[in-house]
C-alpha cells in the first residue's frame, strides 16, 4: 500500500479534530460515503461531500472532544482508533470508535465508522 492510502484516514481525522472543513473538503471524492450505525439521525449514510461535511459539523457542534489513539494500515486502506467524549447538560458520551478510509486516487471515497456504544451515540446526538 502506498503512504497516501496509509496516512488517508489520519489526514481525515486530524481535519475533524481541527474543524477545518476546507481542508477536509480537499480530502474528498464528490460522491464519498461515510457510514454510521445506529437508528437515529446520525445513522445510515451520508452521500456526498456536502453530506459528509454536513455530518462532521453537526458531530462536533456540541463540543466534542475527539483522541486519536492509533493509526492502522490495511492492504486497501487505512483505519484510526479513536475516543470520541463529550458532556451538554445531562447528556455524556464516552465512546470508542473505528473510523475505516477507503482512498481512490488520492482522495477518500468511503468512511466506514464503528462505535463502542451504538445507542449511546444515538441517545447524546438524538
């Protein structure tokens, strides 16, 4: 695997975490998919940067604090470990999360997340 594909997902995150969406945009395909488990609003998939922008504002509105605790590589993309924790009123979350990046020509196509705590996720974010 080349070290575009590898770094993919690390370059995603660290856009996330500094809340720079035109960074982020950069790293995108137009028709890039990020899915999310779960039943309610941040469930299912996001089509298109727009969407997945969209959904990175929405997910880091409320203060979210975002710890990048390991990078993978894989044979077809890479991976971050993440801990995502946050505290609104009576609402807290303190989630583990996989965020899996699929890269095509050096840009993202696809992000795959998988939770800790899926309706955790759904009861903070609603």
């Amino acid at each position: 695997m080349s070290a575009p594909v590898a770094s993919a997902a690390e370059r995603f995150i660290t856009s996330f975490i500094a809340r720079d969406w035109q960074v982020m945009r950069a790293q995108l395909s137009e028709d890039c998919v990020w899915s999310m488990p779960g039943t309610r609003r941040l469930s299912g998939d996001a089509e298109g940067s727009d969407a997945v922008i969209t959904r990175a504002r929405f997910i880091t509105a409320d203060g979210l604090h975002t710890e990048l605790l390991h990078a993978l590589t894989g044979a077809s993309g890479s991976a971050v470990i993440l801990r995502n924790t946050a505290t609104v009123g009576d609402r807290t979350l303190d989630e583990h999360l996989a965020t899996v990046v699929t890269s095509l020509h050096d840009r993202i196509v696809r992000i795959d997340t998988y939770l800790s705590d899926v309706t955790g996720k759904d009861r903070f974010f609603g």
